[in-house]
C-alpha cells in the first residue's frame, strides 16, 4: 500500500478581526463578569465558613404502627 502525502492547502479564515475591536470588547466585558462572580464566590465561601454548627437536629416524628380497617390495603383475613 502506498499512501500519498500531498498536503492540501489550509483554507483561509472566513472572518479575521484585523482592528482587535472583538478582543477589546470581550476584554472589557469580561473582567465586570469576572469581579462579579469572584465576589459571588466569596460570599458563597464565607457564609460556608460563617455557618453555625449548633443548629438543631430536624425531629422525624414515629411512624404510626397501625392496620388499616377497610380498604385495598387491608388484610384479608376472614
């Protein structure tokens, strides 16, 4: 088997941004973005390490030992 190592030509790009307009605006988008989620994450952060550790245990009431009577539940027992 022989394989051929012809090189096709890379195509050239559709659209290149020659101004830098695009990177400029996602720069100055991106770093309000970027301050709002590092705060965001601070405060998620400090209320994690804030949180208190005396908090009350959550009282799961008995579950009640009962047959019912009639029903499609009820046993059939004569």
């Amino acid at each position: 088997m022989s394989e051929s190592h012809v090189q096709e030509p890379v195509p050239a790009p559709v659209f290149v941004d020659q101004s830098g307009l695009r990177s400029r605006l996602f720069r100055r988008l991106g770093w309000p973005v970027s301050v709002v989620g590092a705060i965001l994450a601070a405060a998620m952060g400090s209320s994690l390490i804030g949180m208190q550790s005396d908090a009350p245990a959550m009282e799961i009431p008995p579950k009640p030992s009962y047959l019912p009577t009639k029903g499609p539940l009820s046993p059939s027992w004569p």
